[in-house]
C-alpha cells in the first residue's frame, strides 16, 4: 500500500466517532445500515454524521448505496482485510 493511501485510511479511523461509526458497521455486516440509524445509535447528530461519514467514504472505509428514500453505509470488509 502507498504511503498516501495509508495515511489517509488510517487518519479517517483516527478519530473516536469515526471509528464508532465503521465499528458498528462492521457488526450490521452486509446488509449495513441507513444514516438515520447510524445517528440514533451513535447519538451523533445527523449534520455531524453526514462529515464522518463522508471522511470514511473518501478513505474507502465505507460505501453507500441509495434505497428509497435511505441512504445505506457498509463497511468495507476488503480494505479491511488488506491490513
């Protein structure tokens, strides 16, 4: 792995609500979890979670897929596997 590439992934997991975030879902396994969610269990607020969620997006962390009217997060268990 890069350099870069490391230093990014590493420094969006450096930061307690971030890691909360893709530690939760890591549990919600493949089916993940739509933002909402994701806020009502963190307790982090929505404006808040769009930010973090964002940061773990752009390092590869998670992804998101639109369903409805939901956006859904997943964890990125490859990138994880790769470490």
């Amino acid at each position: 792995m890069k350099t870069q590439t490391a230093v990014t992934s590493l420094s969006a997991l450096a930061q307690a609500s971030r890691l909360n975030v893709f530690r939760l879902l890591i549990q919600a396994g493949a089916e993940g979890l739509p933002a909402g969610k994701i806020s009502e269990v963190t307790g982090i607020a929505p404006s808040a979670l769009s930010f973090h969620l964002k940061e773990l997006n752009h390092a590869g962390w998670v992804s998101s897929e639109s369903a409805g009217r939901f956006v859904i997060y997943r964890a990125n268990t490859e990138l994880m596997q790769d470490w």
